[in-house]
C-alpha cells in the first residue's frame, strides 16, 4: 500500500545583501546617467543659442536717414539716402516718407505739397531737377548709402529749393521696416538708436515710391 502523498511548502532561497546593493548601485548609476544626459543636451541647447545669437548680431543691419544740402566737391544739391549703418544686409520691406503727419508717396507729390507756392514755376522737366531712386524692396549691404531723392537747384526753382531745405531737416520724417537675412524684421523711424522688433512687416496704406 503506497503512502500518502504530503505537500510541504517550498522554501524561497534569502537574497544576499549583496544582491540588492548591486540593485541599487545600478539604479544610481542610471539617474546619474540621466542627470548627465539631460544637463548635456541643454548645455548643447545654450550653445546652439549662443552661436546663433553671434551669428545673427554680425548680421545686424540698422537703416538710419542722412541728409544735406550739397556735394562732397561743395555742388549745392539737396540729397536724402538711406544708409545701412549696420553690420549685415538689410532686406527692405516697405519705406514710408511724411510731411508733418502725412505720408506721401512720391518725391513729386511731396515737393508740391511742401514747397510749391502760388506764383512759383509749375513743375515740370525743365524746372525742377529732380532725381528718383525706389527704396522698398532693396536690399542694401551693410556700410552702403542708397540716396532716394536729389534736387538740383535753377534759376527757376530758386525759391522752392529753399524751402525745402528747411523743410527736410525740420518738417519730414520716416518709417521703415526691413529684415535680416535670417529675416528677423524690425520696424524704425530712422532717427533713433532703437527699432522695434516685429514678426512680419506691415503694409504701409501710402508706401513711398520714388
């Protein structure tokens, strides 16, 4: 006759200290490696930010206006430029000009409407002198002077010359929005050491054109 047949429990081997100390030396040595892995990436991250950061202000540009009213060799004519006084090419945008509050959009509309008197010539070819050049869309480099607007004086436009000498260094002012070759854009009345940064340039409602 068999014997009955007893179950006894199973007895578990103890795990050695040993055993979890190595667990936990792994589990350190992992968050150490994560720790490390994360600091790298954001100190390539800085870096990045960094180098792009010196490489778009060496490719700064900054428009500002120059004016005057005669030549270097001392020829009497009146000249407005704009002039990238920055460090890199500035894409031109849109250029606006204004007299006392008002943009006009050509150099024609604007010397009629500052500087011609009654009883002064008509404007025509052979009294006024006056030469063109289209700004928005330009793209300047950086220590280059684009003059936009000359005037020659005559006998016959004698008087509206001298207004509107007075009238460029007092009365006008300007606005232009233009962008860097990594089209970071900024919008300026040209006067100050200052422009204001902006996603896209606006369309001016009068854009100057020559």
């Amino acid at each position: 006759m068999s014997e009955p047949f007893v179950s006894e429990p199973l007895a578990y081997p103890r795990r050695h200290w040993i055993e979890y100390a190595a667990t936990l030396g792994a589990l350190v040595v992992s968050v150490i490696s994560l720790w490390v892995a994360i600091a790298t990436e954001k100190a390539n991250q800085k870096m990045v930010d960094a180098n792009y950061r010196m490489v778009a202000a060496a490719s700064w540009p900054f428009l500002q206006i120059t004016s005057g009213n005669s030549d270097d060799d001392g020829t009497r004519r009146i000249t407005l430029s704009l002039e990238n006084a920055g460090v890199g090419p500035a894409k031109i945008q849109s250029f606006e000009v204004f007299w006392r509050g008002r943009a006009y959009g050509s150099s024609w509309a604007l010397l009629k409407a500052c500087c011609v008197t009654p009883g002064m010539a008509p404007p025509g070819i052979t009294t006024w002198v006056v030469t063109t050049r289209p700004v928005a869309g330009a793209v300047m480099r950086a220590g280059e002077e684009r003059p936009f607007l000359r005037l020659d004086p005559t006998p016959a436009n004698g008087a509206m010359w001298k207004t509107f000498d007075t009238v460029r260094q007092r009365e006008l002012s300007y606005r232009a929005c233009y962008c860097s070759v990594f089209d970071e854009c900024w919008i300026s009345d040209l006067s100050k050491l200052h422009a204001q940064r902006v996603k896209a340039c606006p369309t001016p409602a009068t854009p100057y054109n020559q």
